[in-house]
C-alpha cells in the first residue's frame, strides 16, 4: 500500500518534460546550424531581426502549448471531480422513502332507508360500537438511522491527490467513496477550491516540492508547534510564495478559501494522525493537497 501511495502521488508533469524536451531539441538545433551553417552575418537590422525572431518563436509556441495542455488537464480533472458528485447525489436521491401518511379509510357503505317503526326499536336494541382510535404518528416504528460512512486514510490520501485525467480510475473511485463520508467530503472540497485558485495564480501544486523524508515535522505541527522548527517543511519554490502572499493580501475570496482549507486540513491531519502512522503522514504531505497546504502554511507564516 505504501508503494502505491507513494506512486500515486509523487508529482508528475508530462506536460512541461515534453516542453523540456522540444526547447532543448530546438536550441540543439539552432546551435548546430550557427556552427555549421554559411559563414557570415545579416547584412541589416532587420535581417538579425527576422533571424532572432526566428529562433525565440518556436520556443514561445512550445510553451504555449504546455500552458494549453495543463489548462485542458485541470478541466479534465474537474470533469472527474463533477462526475463523481453527481454519482453520490444520484445515490442518495435513488433511496426509497418511506411513506408517512396513513391509508386513506376505505368509503363506508351507504345504509338503506328503513321504515319508521322499524328504525326506532332496532336503534334502542343496539349499543353504539366504539371506533377503535387509529395510531398516532408517534407511535409508528422509526427506523434506526444508517451508520455513517467513514473513508479508510488509504482512501483518503489518494483521493486528496486528485485524479492525474478521466482514465485514473482507481482515484477517481477512491473519489468517489471519500465522498461519501461528511467530514471527509469538507477537506476535498475545500483542497479542491484551493488548488483551482492556486492554478489561477500560475502556482500548479504539481511543480512544487514534496514533503521532507521525515514525519516528525509533521508531528510537531499536528501536536500545534510553530517557527522555525517546522522550516523543513517549507515550500523552496521562492516565486510561487511570492504570488500566493500577494493574492492573500488583495484577494478576499482567495484568502478566505485558503483559511477555510488550512482548517479543514489540520482537523484532517489531526484525526487520522494515529491511524496513519509515519508512512501514510508522508503520503498524504505529498499529495497535492499536501503541497498546498505546506505552500500555505509557508505563507502565513506558521514555519517562522
């Protein structure tokens, strides 16, 4: 388990490797026609305009296209992300309800008229029959509500990572099983609105540093330690700091959604802190959640 957990959530960016790649092609490329191409160089401004230009655009085009192939990853997640809500509502909505209101009594029988005479002695002769009393609400048997559902920490590390697109379904079913229980359904929803806003300030969790290779920082900000002791856990990405500082200062609705998330993630890693163990503190640190908030906390200034 701690193998895949590990796998799943180690950052991965196929996107910016093949920009890295197609740059470093390009600039091979350019490189060997300067040294091997016809001596000389443009006779004009411009000509050393046009050449320059010429060996910049590419570049700019290849990155664009990352950007664009990130963008359509990020909607593709949140496809998923979607899916998997409407699942768990159609669940819900699919449980029989059980009918409250009693039965309708059935019409009673029309009495044919009698004759005077005949009416008064039968009328005497028979005792008024009591109707027995129909049961209260109240009284009907309830029954007992269902247990509430509780995701397995293995569960919701993986589900914390997020899906990597639409064919990760085994995170997309942990997804959808973490979910399905309250307190678990707060953190992902929360972790999800802070990674999208993150993604909007150009910071992609995926680009950021793991965890350290030790729980114990963990375990002293979960045990409520702060300063310079939890320094190891800071995010080393200086630029992306930078911005999130920036939209936490202008920004009301980043700043509350990142207050709200560093909130629900502490409960969440105070909670399953016994449960987890060293390894699974780790794993979920790594996750993309986990970036986040070490970004975050890095930020507010809980690592001095």
């Amino acid at each position: 388990m701690t193998e895949r957990l590990r796998r799943l959530t180690e950052g991965r960016d196929p996107a910016a490797l093949v920009g890295l790649a197609a740059s470093a092609a390009w600039v091979a490329l350019v490189l060997l026609f300067w040294l091997l191409g016809p001596e000389g160089s443009p006779a004009s401004g411009l000509g050393r305009l046009l050449a320059l230009a010429g060996v910049i655009l590419p570049l700019a085009l290849i990155w664009m296209a990352v950007g664009l192939a990130r963008a359509i990853e990020e909607l593709r997640t949140e496809a998923a992300l979607l899916r998997a809500r409407m699942d768990m509502l159609r669940g819900s909505e699919g449980e029989p309800e059980r009918p409250n209101a009693r039965p309708a009594a059935e019409p009673r029988p029309r009495a044919e008229p009698r004759p005077a005479a005949q009416a008064r002695p039968a009328a005497a002769a028979r005792a008024p029959a009591t109707r027995p009393a129909a049961p209260r609400q109240s009284d009907l048997p309830l029954e007992p509500p269902p247990p509430p559902v509780q995701a397995e920490p293995a569960t919701l590390i993986i589900a914390l990572n997020f899906p990597d697109g639409p064919d990760d379904h085994e995170t997309i079913s942990a997804l959808r099983t973490a979910l399905a229980d309250p307190e678990a359904a707060k953190v992902i929803r929360a972790a999800q609105d802070i990674v999208t806003l993150l993604a909007q300030q150009g910071v992609y969790t995926d680009d950021l540093r793991a965890s350290v290779a030790s729980a114990t920082p963990w375990r002293r900000l979960i045990a409520g330690q702060r300063g310079p002791a939890l320094a190891d856990l800071a995010a080393a990405d200086a630029d992306g700091a930078e911005a999130i500082a920036r939209a936490m200062r202008g920004d009301e609705v980043f700043r509350d959604a990142a207050q709200h998330f560093m909130r629900q993630f502490d409960r969440t890693l105070a909670r399953s802190a016994e449960e987890l163990g060293d390894e699974g503190i780790l794993a979920l640190a790594s996750t993309r959640s986990g970036r986040a908030f070490a970004l975050l906390a890095q930020v507010m200034g809980m690592f001095g």
